[in-house]
C-alpha cells in the first residue's frame, strides 16, 4: 500500500480497464479464429473473463485506505448536512468563533508572556539577585525588598562562587543633545558583568569593557538598535563616533541587535555606572541585581553563598555609624527566576483571565451541545428508521461526531482569524503594565493549542447528543417519536443539565465581573493626595553636572522655568518634585533621628520615604497641609534646614499634626538639625491599592544632609503645571517653548498629565475588569440564549399537549406560568450551584480585590438577582407563545 | 509463484498467462481467467514483475508483464521452499501408504 498510489488510483483503474478490454478482444479474436460468429465470441470472452466490475473494484479496493475513504465520505456528508441547516451552522459557527477566538488570543498572550522563555541564551541560569530585610522597619513601603548596594556588588562579584557572571544595572534617563532637538532618552546603567550575565552579542561593535568601567576611563556608550536606526541612520560604521549624552562626549562603542530588552526595561542607550571603590560605604541600596549561575548551581546553593558573603561585605566597607547595625536588618539573598522578574505580577491576571475566559468557552460548548440536541431530536426519527435498517450505531455515532469535530474546526479557523485580529489591536493599545508586550505572537504552541481546543470542544458537545441518541436503544424512539401527545421527562434532561451547568457557571463570572468592578470603585473612592489629576500637566526636566555645575545655578534655572511657566495663560499654579506620586520612578529613603530620643548603635530606626519639593507644590497638586506652612523661597535659598513629613509620620512620633511642628529631626549622629514646619495630608505614592507611606519632605536644594558636605540640588525633577488647557498640542508648545527659552539644551521627558500616571497606577485592575466583564456579558447573554433555547423548544414540542389542555379547559396565564416556572426552576438551580462554587472560587482573586471581601453580599445578592430576572425574561417570551396555540391546529398537525 | 514461472520464459500478457496456466496444468487449474488480474495487481505491487503496453501477436494492443530480478529471486526461494514442502509431504505420505 503506497500513498502514491492511493492518489492516482483513478488513473489505475483506467490501466486496468484497458487491460481487460484488451483480454476480451484477443480472447475474441481466438474464439472467433476457431469459427464463432463475433458476438458469441465476445460474449464467450466475457464469460471465460468474469467479472470484471467485481474485479476492478477488487483491484481499487487494494489502492485505497479505506479509513481515509470513509473519513472523506464522512466529511462530504457532514458538510451536506450542515448546509442544509444554514441558521443551526450559523449560531454554533458564531458561537464557537467567539468562544475559541477568545481563548486562543488569551491563550497567545499567556504563552508568549508566561510560558516562553526569555529570548536570552541560555535563559534558564539567568536569575535576578534580590533580597529581603525583614528586620528593616519601614522597608515595607518600598516595593520589591532591598535592592543591592555598590559595596554589595563589588563584594558579591569578586567573592562568589555560584555566578559565571554578576552585575548590577539601574534604568534612568539622561539628554541627547547636538543630534537634532535636545532629547530626553532612556537609559540603562550597568556595571561589568550586567551584559555578560545576559549574553546577548551586540550586532555591531563590542560590550562594554571592564575599563569603560573605571571612573575617569574612557567615556563610552552602547546603542539600543532602535535608537541607532532612529537617530544615526542605522549607519554601519557608527562605532567610534561620539554623541553628547548629558553634557559629556562619549564614544560609541557598539548596537545591541533588534528586539533587545535589558530584562524588562525598553531603552536607547546602555552606560556604564562606573562605581568609585574608594568612595563607597554600605549604603545606597539602589540597585537590582542580575547574574548568570553556574551550571548545576541552584537557587538555594547560590542563596547560601550571598548570605556567606553579607559579613564580608560587612566588615570590608566603611560606615558612618556601627556596620553591625545591619544585622538588625536581618537581609536575606532572595534569588529569582529572571523571567518572574520580568513578568512580575501579570501572571495572577493572566491566569485569572483565562480561567474566565475558558469557562466562557464551556459555556458556549454547552450552548452549541444544545443546539446540536435539538437538531438530533428532529432527526431521532431519522436515525431510528437507519439503525433498523441496519446501520450500525457506532457508524451513526461517528457521524454525529463528524459532524460536531467539523463545526469545532472550523469555528476554530475563524476563530484563530479574530484572534489574530484582537492581538493585533491588543498590541496596537499596549498596555503600559503587560510585560513582553512586543514578543506576544500566534505561534506553533498557540496554534496547537487551538486545534486540540476545537477538537475537544467538537468531540464534547458531540459526545452529548451523539450518546443520548445513537445508543444502541435508538430503536426504541420509533414508538414514542410519532404521534405521542407529550414528551418524557427524560427527553429534556441532558438539555436541562446544559442549561443548569450555564447558569451556574455565567453566575461565578458575573460575581467576579462585580467584584471588580466593586474593587475598582473602591480604588476610586480612595483620596489618591492629588486632586483634579486631568488639570495637572507633569513633565520630566533633568539638569545635568556637565551642563550647569554650580547646585544654586541650578536651583536658579529650575525657578526660572517655574516663573516662566506661571506667565503662560491658563496656568492656575506650578511647582516641582523629585518625583510625582505613582510615577514609578525608584525613591529615596532612609531613617531619620528624633531630638530628644536616644538610639542605641545597634538599631536602625523605620525607613522614612524622601521627597525632594519645590515651595507651592502642594498648593499645585491639590494636596491639604494639614497644619503648619508651606516652604517659601526664601527658606530654600537661605538654606533653612526647614522640612515637612507627611500625616501618618507625625502622628507616628509626636501624637498629632500640631504636635509635630516645631520638632527638630536629623539623618545622623553628626548631622544637622531640621525643623518641622508642615504637615501634609497622606499621599498613595505606590498607588491607591497600597498604603500611604511615611514621608519627609525636603527643599530641592539643601547643604549638609548628612552631615559636613558640599551644597546640593535635586538635578531630576518632575514639573506640575496646573491649567485648565492640559494635553492640547498649542499649550504644550507654549510649556516646551518656556522651558527652552530659560535653556534650550534641556529636553522634555514624559509628558504627560497626572491623569494618565493615575489611571497608569490603575491599569492592572482596570485591564482585569474589562477582561472579566467581557467574559461575564458573554456568559450573561450565552446563558440567556440558553433557557431561551430550552423552553421554546419545550413549547415546541408539547403543543400538542398545550392544545390539549387548552381543549379541556386550561387558562392560558396558567400555561405560562407552568412554561416560565420551568425556566425558574433551572435558572435557581443553576444559581444554587453557582453561588457555591463561587465562594470557594473568589478566594483565588483575592491578591486582585480591593477594600471588599471576596464575598462581598452586594455582589452575590445582586447577581442572582440579575441572573433570575434573566431567566425570567427568557422563558416569558416563549412562554407567551405556548398561550396562543390554537388547539384546533396544534391537534391537526402531523 | 505459478505466474512469475509463466514469466520466465519471457514476457508475456494477462491472456497468454491465463492460458499458459491453464494450460500446462492440463486443465486441472480451471480458474476465471479474470481473477488473474488482481494477483498480477498484487505482483506489480510487490515489485517481482513490471509491466508495459506492447502489441500482441495478432495486432492488439495488450499489457505485457515480465519478471524483474526481484521477482526471479522470489521464484527461486519460493520454488525451493516449494519442492523442499512436496518432499516432506510425499515422505510422510510415504510409509502410510505402503503400510
């Protein structure tokens, strides 16, 4: 048996027939020599051959796969069938579109985000170095533990012994000038190892070396591949030329290839930190950390090895306190996959999301195994006629099946089309907060996974009807199916079961649909500490060394820029801080002292968030000084060491807001003191979902911080304009306009309002709430169709009984009622079911809820309220028509 | 086996081999002379003979069959296992019948 030949078995069968032909003319020619008259001797040479059609068909039959000769029957037949009943083919198509569409752009994103690897060599030795420091009160309010210290990197990287590489890195910003307009660019720092951990080869030029490290070495830079196609013409030959990056020339020395992400960050440009060793002390806990381990090293093996390396780097660096004081901190090696650094929290939704979305899928499952019900209860005569004809009923099962698999299949080619459709556009919005945005792609894995999801869906709600009437009792509906008056109970069970199995299951998606929406409602109520966010216009301004060196020069152009922006009509007030709340750019803390207190030297006190501020900022931000005043300038270029903290911190150590002022604070055992003269209402930094954090905060420019040292000024900071005209195109000219007329070197970086920040903060519980709200409407609606589906078809088939009980005397409102009870009865059920599998399935998105319980009673009164009236509505409409069957007609029929 | 013989003597079509059969057994072998084709099918299909269009010997055009060297090893094993099956069989057949 050959494929070949199963291929061009017509053509055989053509041979063969010449053959025979050939046999009965020469067989005839022979008869007729020996004096036959020539039709005798042609019948005679067909009879001495036989057969022939029997034995063509023998020599076919040996051609062919006779699997695959009733797989095509089957699919020609089934095809027939499903285009003899467009309006069935129709919905379930429609239906299954949908349903396998969702899933499998769900499913797309899941896999590219969660389940591929990260498209670095060897991604598994990859790992993200991190720590904890449970000991460390206050840590709390910086998210995602403490990140590592250049001391630590420099102890970790000479003293391990699990790392083939280990580096540090930090994300920034810094501005390009000379090559078109001054632009603001994003930037990675990384120390040596950082690049080698990750292995990725530039596509041009060289990494950054081990001397580009060293402070006052040469000045160098790595390209990101988008920004040299963007700003260099992708010019071949542009290593060795030199850009101005903040002030300073530095020589390019390379361009990593396209599609290149340093671990989760977008970027332009890669520098090196070039860390001072003989300048550095314990602290400055600013950095993540990466590494490649050694092969076969593990997790917990290199866990172990930097908790050994902690009292090395303990006691080999210098402090301006007692270095043990960090035992306290108890800090904790915290090493993670890379890729769960990457994808961070994401992969909670994401699942959640496909739960969802998968249970949307069974619904519809269940919806098209009705309608497949139906269309095998109309052919249940049919069938028993067949199966007492003789056909076997594995045969009629298979055919059923044929049929449903095919439907499930080519739902599953359109719905890959929408899929394809809704990545696109998904990838089109970008969500700010879904990592691996750019990889998300239909592969193989996707593909696959929407072929075995077609069949399964195909063979499942085939498997149904198929079942209940293929069974080898077929035989029996010969009886009943005619002229029976009304129809067995047992008849409307698999159908009943379907629609229970639906109610319940849109039940558990609507609950959690309102428990978001619940949560995002919450999240809203929440006072953020800014107020009218869409009237806040925020830009990012950075003043490099290189461009202005002296710290009261630069206070001097930021106050300038403020003046000038004030003079811009329609602009209420302006100020500026270090950062904006939720900005998300990594903030300083540290601990401070109280006056009157005494610390002993083996304790640290709680981490105190620091903030940076211009005088009037919270005046622009809409946030309430509780008690106390303002800064003014006058504070700021006096060099006043006046400060304010936040609410919580001064009822945190002095009872009240009122008590605070007054109160003298400082950073050290040898610094100065500073006096409280404000108190500010409580600001959501890290968001609305996460407590307000303790906060200081400080002038822009200040001297002797930490103790005798030079004079200060924060260089980065965020301008805030309030007007009535943010985000029109003519008022941000007249901002960039101002800025440039103060300085035209200084670009403009992250624009945007505090509007966009605010809902940016927001945008994991909102992507959910769309996510699980489409889900829950299309479970709502595909339930609905479901009771619909069920009780006009029980109308259907009892009008024959509805008429007779019409005859004798019935009152109509009575028989809709009977007809809507039916729905009533299945819909409470199904809520019933639900309610309990919700409660226990809440608990799972509890990490996703906001300020309710996962059984919040609003929501689980209000959806079976929802889901009853439903119900209601959709057994009411056939219903009605059960109450105008005319009895004389619903008897005649049939 | 019978009709890879036939071939040996060179090639030949379906009705000279339904007849050489038919023939050389002194008509003990009496077959349809169609059933013929499909071990011929089978045959072609295993490799052991191959077959091309030729005229016969009274100017009809008719598929010729003839061995290839597949098909003249097999008739050699099979002849063998064939006779070395007769032998065993007559000698047990043998004794019986002079007992």
């Amino acid at each position: 048996m050959s494929w070949r030949r199963f291929f061009r078995r017509a053509k055989w069968d053509r041979e063969r027939l010449r053959e025979i032909e050939s046999y009965v003319q020469i067989e005839a020619d022979d008869n007729a020599a020996r004096g036959m008259p020539y039709a005798e001797a042609h019948a005679a040479a067909r009879r001495k051959f036989g057969n022939s059609t029997l034995i063509r068909e023998e020599i076919y039959s040996m051609n062919t796969i006779s699997f695959l000769d009733a797989l095509g029957r089957d699919v020609r037949y089934s095809l027939r069938a499903l285009r003899h009943h467009p309006m069935f083919t129709l919905v379930a198509l429609l239906t299954l579109a949908i349903g396998i569409g969702a899933n499998t752009a769900v499913f797309s994103v899941l896999n590219s985000v969660l389940l591929k690897p990260l498209a670095y060599p060897k991604p598994d030795e990859l790992v993200a170095v991190k720590q904890t420091a449970p000991g460390a009160a206050g840590l709390a309010n910086i998210a995602e533990g403490l990140r590592l210290s250049p001391s630590m990197y420099f102890t970790f990287a000479e003293q391990n012994r699990s790392f083939q590489a280990f580096g540090v890195w930090a994300p920034g910003t810094a501005s390009v000038t000379g090559l078109a307009e001054p632009e603001q660019v994003r930037t990675v720092y990384v120390s040596d190892g950082a690049l080698q951990a990750i292995g990725v080869q530039p596509a041009l030029g060289r990494w950054l070396s081990r001397a580009d490290q060293l402070p006052g070495g040469p000045q160098t830079v790595l390209l990101n591949y988008g920004y040299w196609q963007r700003r260099l013409g992708g010019d071949r030959s542009v290593a060795g030329r030199k850009i101005t990056v903040d002030g300073r020339s530095r020589e390019i020395v390379g361009v990593m290839p396209q599609g290149f992400r340093f671990v989760n960050q977008d970027f332009d440009l890669i520098m090196p930190l070039s860390f001072d060793r003989s300048k550095l002390s314990l602290p400055g806990f600013g950095f993540p950390g990466i590494a490649r381990l050694k092969p076969g090293v593990t997790i917990a093996q290199a866990n172990a090895d930097l908790a050994r390396m902690l009292p090395i780097w303990m006691s080999s660096w210098p402090y301006r306190g007692n270095p043990r004081i960090y035992e306290t901190w108890r800090i904790t090696p915290d090493l993670r996959p890379l890729k769960q650094e990457v994808v961070g929290n994401a992969s909670e939704i994401l699942w959640v999301v496909m739960g969802t979305i998968g249970m949307v899928m069974l619904i519809a499952c269940a919806n098209v195994a009705n309608l497949m019900l139906v269309r095998a209860e109309a052919r249940q005569h049919e069938l028993a006629i067949r199966a007492a004809l003789g056909a076997a009923w594995r045969r009629i099962v298979r055919e059923m099946l044929m049929e449903s698999v095919l439907l499930g299949l080519m739902g599953g080619v359109a719905g890959v089309a929408l899929a394809y459709g809704a990545l696109r556009l998904l990838m089109a919005i970008g969500p700010a907060n879904l990592p691996r945005l750019t990889e998300i792609s239909l592969d193989a894995r996707a593909l696959g996974f929407t072929l075995a999801l077609s069949l399964v869906s195909g063979l499942l709600f085939g498997l149904i009807p198929a079942l209940k009437y293929a069974g080898p009792r077929a035989s029996l509906a010969l009886r009943s199916a005619g002229r029976t008056a009304s129809v067995s109970r047992e008849r409307h069970r698999a159908r009943n079961l379907l629609v229970v199995a639906q109610v319940a299951m849109a039940l558990v998606l609507l609950v959690s649909a309102g428990l978001m929406i619940r949560t995002f409602q919450a999240l809203r109520t929440v006072e953020p500490g800014f107020t009218q966010a869409e009237h806040l216009q925020t830009m990012r301004i950075s003043i490099p060394v290189q461009l202005i060196a002296e710290p009261q020069r630069v206070t001097r152009v930021q106050n300038d820029i403020l003046d000038k922006l004030a003079a811009i009509t329609g602009v209420a007030s302006v100020a500026f801080a270090s950062e904006m709340p939720m900005e998300g750019i990594p903030p300083n803390w540290d601990d401070i002292l109280i006056e009157g207190q005494t610390y002993t030297s083996t304790e640290i006190p709680p981490l105190r968030l620091f903030k940076y501020v211009s005088p009037g900022f919270f005046h622009t931000s809409g946030t309430r000084i509780v008690a106390g005043r303002d800064l003014t300038w006058t504070d700021v270029y006096g060099l006043r060491r006046n400060a304010m903290i936040s609410e919580n911190l001064a009822r945190e150590l002095w009872g009240t807001p009122s008590a605070a002022l007054g109160k003298r604070f400082r950073t050290g055992l040898n610094a100065l003191w500073w006096e409280v003269i404000g108190v500010i209402q409580d600001v959501r930094e890290n968001g609305v979902d996460e407590r307000a954090p303790a906060i200081v905060y400080w002038p822009s420019m200040l001297d002797n911080l930490y103790g005798p040292g030079p004079l200060d000024a924060v260089r980065s900071v965020t301008f805030v304009v309030r007007s009535d005209r943010t985000g029109s195109e003519g008022f941000l000219n007249q901002v960039r306009q101002a800025v440039w007329s103060v300085n035209p070197n200084l670009p403009l970086a992250s624009v945007r309002t505090m509007r966009e920040i605010y809902d940016r903060s927001l945008a994991r519980t909102s992507f959910t709430l769309v996510m699980l709200g489409i889900a829950g409407a299309m479970a709502l609606v595909l339930g609905i169709i479901g009771i619909y589906g069920v009780i006009s078809y029980a109308v259907s088939q009892r009008r024959r009984e509805i008429g007779i009980r019409l005859a004798l005397g019935a009152q109509p409102g009575e028989l809709r009622r009977m007809f809507v009870r039916h729905g009533l009865v299945l819909a409470g059920i199904g809520v019933a079911i639900g309610l309990v599998a919700a409660t226990g399935l809440m608990r799972l998105m509890k990490s996703l809820l906001f300020g309710i319980s996962p059984l919040d009673p609003v929501i689980y009164a209000a959806v079976p309220i929802v889901l009853v009236t439903a119900a209601v509505l959709a057994s009411y409409l056939p219903a009605r028509r059960a109450a105008v069957v005319d009895p004389v007609e619903a008897l005649r029929a049939d | 086996m019978l009709v890879l013989q036939t071939l040996v003597l060179g090639p030949a079509h379906g009705h000279t081999i339904a007849h050489a059969i038919e023939h050389r057994s002194e008509d003990v072998l009496q077959i349809e002379h169609g059933s013929l084709y499909p071990a011929l099918h089978r045959l072609e299909d295993r490799g052991w003979i191959a077959s091309f269009w030729g005229t016969s010997e009274n100017n009809r055009r008719a598929r010729y069959y003839r061995l290839t060297p597949a098909g003249r090893k097999q008739l050699t094993a099979q002849t063998t296992r064939w006779e070395r099956m007769v032998r065993a069989i007559s000698r047990v057949l043998k004794p019986v019948s002079e007992q």
